[in-house]
C-alpha cells in the first residue's frame, strides 16, 4: 500500500495500485493551485483507492469551465478527486508520504508553462494534452 495524507493530517488514503506514471502538468491551473511551476499527478483506480480518515474535510472549488479542485478545508492541501467519467481517482503526487516507485513519465501543457520554468529529465514534453500517435515536443 502506498499511503498519503495532507499537511494537517486530517485527511488519510491509501492506494494499491497506480496506472500512470507521474504526470507533471504545466497548465496555468495546476499552477495555481500547486503554487509551483506543476502539478504532479497519478491515476489511482476507484476499485483500488481507500479513504482512511477525513472524508468530511474534502473541499471541491468549480470553475465555470468544470475544471475542479479538492483540498483540504483546514489546511488547504490538494488532495484527490474523483475524475470526471472514469472511475478513478486523480491523486497529487506530492501528498503521498510513502514512495510510489514510480518515475515522471511525461509533462504536458508544457507550451503554456511558466517563463522561469526550467524542465529536467528525459520525460517526453508535450505542447498540450498527449494525443495517441503524436510526437512529443522533445
Ligand atoms: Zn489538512
Ligand atoms: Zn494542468
């Protein structure tokens, strides 16, 4: 089990299986609310995903596009969200407190990143979203 918890400790999960790598995006959103140059995320499936505590403390922000945000109300931490029409769990890397053994497996939206935002890494870059049977900016 690979387990996470935001910064006050309220809210607990853990997680036994991921089926991404960690995907670093570089949008004006996530940076936002990552408060950094990206948000690292995983996908967790729903069936393979367990709250342990603080449930209730879970925040969702909407906009009016539907893009959302959940975060811990008395802390403030990102935490993970359901994804829209899929039944799986988004989950920020960075909330995890135990290793995931996973690598960066790519950078999107990297054609609207931060002017100060230097990538490293062999990870693929890609303008925008992946799109299946495109080649990556680098
Ligand atoms: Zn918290
Ligand atoms: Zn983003």
């Amino acid at each position: 089990m690979v387990g996470g918890s935001c910064l006050c400790g309220g809210i607990r999960f853990e997680y036994s299986r991921a089926v991404t790598d960690v995907g670093m995006c570089h949008c004006s959103l996530c940076r936002k609310v990552s408060g950094a140059a990206s948000n690292a995320v995983i996908v967790v499936p729903e069936s393979d995903f367990k709250w342990l505590c603080g449930e209730e403390l879970r925040q969702t922000f909407v906009k009016p596009t539907g893009w959302s945000t959940t975060f811990c109300r008395t802390c403030g931490n990102p935490v993970p969200q359901k994804l829209h029409g899929a039944a799986a769990y988004w989950v920020p890397a960075g909330a995890l407190d135990d290793d995931p053994g996973l690598r960066i497996g790519g950078h999107i939206f990297v054609g609207s990143k931060a002017s100060w935002d230097e990538i490293g890494g062999q990870a693929p870059q890609f303008e925008e979203r992946p799109i299946p049977g495109a080649s990556p900016r680098r």
